[in-house]
C-alpha cells in the first residue's frame, strides 16, 4: 500500500485509484466507529459518506499535517457532533411547537388548568439538569428508556432511577399525592 503522502499527491492529480484505496480502507472502519456513538447505522453510513464524498471534492485544496487515517477519523467525528446538535435543536423546536399547540388547546377561561399547566413546566424546569435532560427525553420527546441509555452512554437501570427521581420530586412539588394531576399534564405533553 502506498503511504499517505505519495496516496495524497495521487488524489491531487486526480488519480481516482488512490481514492478507492482510500474508501476500501476506511470506509467499514468509520462507520463502526460513528456507530458506537450513534447506535444508527444509517446515520453513521451517511456521514461518513458525506465525509468521503467532501475529501474527494476537496482533494486538490485538501492539507493534510497528520495521517489521513487522523484527518478523516477526526473530520466524521465532527461532523457527527455537528449531526447531534442539529438534531437536537429540532428536538428543542419540536417541544416549542408542542407546548405552543397544547397552550391553544386550553381553554384560557379555565385559569386553574392552564396554572397547572404553567406550574407543571415550571417544576419540570426546576429538576436537577440530569433527571431534566432524561425527564424531557422520555416524556417530551418520547423516546425509550433503552434509547435514552444508549444516547446518554449510560445504564437503562440509572435512566430508571433518574426518572423514578424525576417523577417523585414533580409529585411532591405539585402537592400531587395521587400522582392524578401529574398523569393528566404528562399526557397533554406527551405526543
């Protein structure tokens, strides 16, 4: 195989072989590695995709100071960092969009419903930041306990206890004893 300088001026002279060498040696690696972050293996094949496609694009401007193996491991991790921050703005907009329709709903004649409401809100707002982060997935954002594990790289079991937390803590800050005022909010948030 050639070494990584001679395989980077091949590409700059647009040898298409020295790419597919590139591909062929990379490629399975990348996907593997964007997997154990993503648990998605769609989007870890489009990533990195994207990411070769780019590096054939660029492949006349294209500097590179360490191994091309360091470039591109170092590029898709970027660009997934990148891939979970969009997705989870559109998350953050989702729940926007949700409260905003739920708050339509309520009949704003009915002051004590929508004062529970607001006081269910503000007491989600008030968990501790991690109880909060898992509370908002699974309730808000609606996915599962294993999900929440394998997104969070934490336990299924830790995700439980946070959420028994969570849901204690909303009870008792709601004087909601039977957990019937709780169970009636949840639901309006909850697709």
């Amino acid at each position: 195989m050639k070494n990584d300088q001679e395989l980077i001026n091949s590409l700059k002279n647009d040898n298409s072989g020295a790419f597919d060498i590139i591909y062929k040696v990379y490629y399975t690696q990348l996907c593997n590695y964007i997997y154990s972050f993503s648990r998605n293996s769609d989007i870890a094949e489009d990533i990195v995709q994207e990411i070769l496609l780019n590096f054939w694009e660029n492949r006349k401007t294209i500097n590179i100071h360490t191994s091309i193996k360091s470039y591109l491991y170092k590029s898709t991790y970027y660009s997934y960092i990148d891939h979970y921050r969009k997705k989870k703005n559109e998350n953050k907009q989702l729940e926007i969009i949700r409260f905003n329709a739920i708050q339509s709903l309520v009949d704003y004649e009915d002051v004590a419903i929508e004062d529970k409401l607001i006081q269910l809100r503000i007491a989600i707002d008030s968990l501790p930041p991690k109880g909060k982060e898992i509370f908002k997935m699974s309730k808000i954002q609606g996915y599962k306990y294993k999900e929440i594990a394998d997104i969070l790289n934490i336990s299924v079991n830790t995700v439980e206890a946070h959420m028994y937390k969570s849901l204690k803590f909303l009870r008792i800050k709601l004087n909601d004893k039977k957990n019937e005022i709780l169970e009636l909010f949840i639901s309006f948030i909850v697709k």
